[in-house]
C-alpha cells in the first residue's frame, strides 16, 4: 500500500452506493477530514438552525439544496485549518456549476483535485440498501418515492459530472457491491495506482 498522505479526493456515485461508509476510511488513511454536504445539512436540520429550517423540505423531498448555498458552505468548510493539506468531500459537487465552483475555490491555493472515487453500483442494489436504513434509522429522504427520485436527480445532474472528471485523467472508478471490506480493498487499490502513476508522471 502506497503511504500517500493528504490529497484532495472526492468520492462519488449513486444515492445508497456506500459514499458515507467509505469516505471515513479513507479520510482515515489519509489524514484528511471526510466532508459530507448531506450529513452538514442534516446536522443542522437535527440542530433547527436557520439553514436547517432552509433545507429541511428540500432533503426531505429528495430534490438537490440550490447550488449557490451549497457551494458557499462548502467555501466556508475548505477554509477551516483541518483542510489545508487535504480533505475527502462526500456528496460535493453534485451538479457541473458546483465543479466550477470548486475549481474556484482550489484555483487561489494553487491546489487541484488528485482523485476521484466513482462508487459504481445498480439501481436496484442502492435502493434495496436504502430501504433496509429507512427500517433501521428512519432517514426522512429514505421512502421508496424520494429514494426512486434521488436516484433520478444523479443519473440526470450528477452522473454527466463522470466524464468529466474522467477527461481529467483522476476518475477512479470502482465496483460498489459486495461487502464493505471488498469494496475498502478495491478503493485502496484504485487510489494506490491512480496516485503513483501522478507521482511518477
Ligand atoms: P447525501 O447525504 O449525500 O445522500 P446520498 O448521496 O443520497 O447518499 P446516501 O447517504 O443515501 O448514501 P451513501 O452513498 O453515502 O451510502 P451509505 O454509506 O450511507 O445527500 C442527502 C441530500 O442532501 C441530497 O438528496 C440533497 O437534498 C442534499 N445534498 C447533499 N449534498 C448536496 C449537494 N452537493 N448539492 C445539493 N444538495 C445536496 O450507505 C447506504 C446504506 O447501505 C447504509 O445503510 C449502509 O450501511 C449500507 N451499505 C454501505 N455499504 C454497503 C455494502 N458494501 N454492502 C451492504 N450495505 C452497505
């Protein structure tokens, strides 16, 4: 295993893909703070804070948090000193104005992405998943209609962002399904080839 120590990663792909149960051992290896958009919004709708009560219905309907407050409270969350050198972001950028936004935000640091971890897996898998944590935890975004639509909302916003983070030569992409440790073993994989061949390049 290649000892790299804070990159600038992202870790995408469809609702229920397993992004949040990855990105903590990966930030781990890493030495970087995961972030993830939906738990920041869900922290504070929990907290009942002015931007809580903002995207509180949003979430709960499965539509996306317009892109100018999103990018904004990532902003913020990049300027914290933990993120300086590194950071994991779970569930950001999800639509092609939020990559830009992001670009803007590395672009006065002279910092750019190294990789990006495509979690790859079916319709049916994700959803099967997301309605056995509707049982266990009761996430307001996780009856069968908004699961259905969230899934809609990345094939048609997030999805298209693949290619282009492809045509940047740092997609990673890796297959989803099977257990959480088959799954930890492929990214650690994918991310080892990905970051030594930028090394040696
Ligand atoms: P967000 O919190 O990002 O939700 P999501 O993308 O829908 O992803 P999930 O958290 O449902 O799934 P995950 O891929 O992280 O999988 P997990 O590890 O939890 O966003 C929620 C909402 O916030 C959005 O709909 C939007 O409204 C808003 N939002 C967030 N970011 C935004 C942005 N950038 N712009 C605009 N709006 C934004 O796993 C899922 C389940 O599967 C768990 O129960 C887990 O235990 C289980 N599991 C995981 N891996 C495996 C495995 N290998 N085998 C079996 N089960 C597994």
């Amino acid at each position: 295993m290649t000892e790299t120590t804070h990159a600038r990663l992202l870790i995408i792909g469809p609702p229920g893909a397993g992004k949040g149960t990855q990105a903590s051992r990966i930030a781990e290896r890493f030495q970087v703070p995961a972030i993830s958009t939906g738990d920041i919004f869900r922290a504070n709708i929990k907290g009942g804070t002015p931007l809580g009560q903002q995207v509180q219905a949003i979430i709960a309907e499965g539509e996306l948090v317009p892109d100018s407050l999103t990018n904004e409270i990532v902003a913020d969350r990049l300027e914290q000193a933990d993120a300086a050198a590194g950071f994991l972001l779970d569930g950001y950028p999800r639509t092609v104005d939020q990559v830009h936004a992001l670009d803007a935000m590395l672009a006065p640091k002279n910092a750019a992405l190294d990789a990006v971890i495509l979690l790859e897996a079916d319709v049916d898998a994700v959803v099967a998943r997301l309605l056995k944590r509707a049982e266990l935890e009761g996430r307001a975004d996780d009856t069968e209609e908004v699961i259905r639509h969230r899934q809609e909302i990345y094939a048609d916003q997030t999805a298209p962002l693949i290619e282009l983070f492809s045509e940047r030569g740092i997609l990673v992409s890796v297959d989803g399904l099977g257990t959480v440790e088959e799954v930890a073993a492929r990214i650690a994989e994918g991310l080892d080839a990905k970051l030594s061949s930028r090394v040696g390049s």
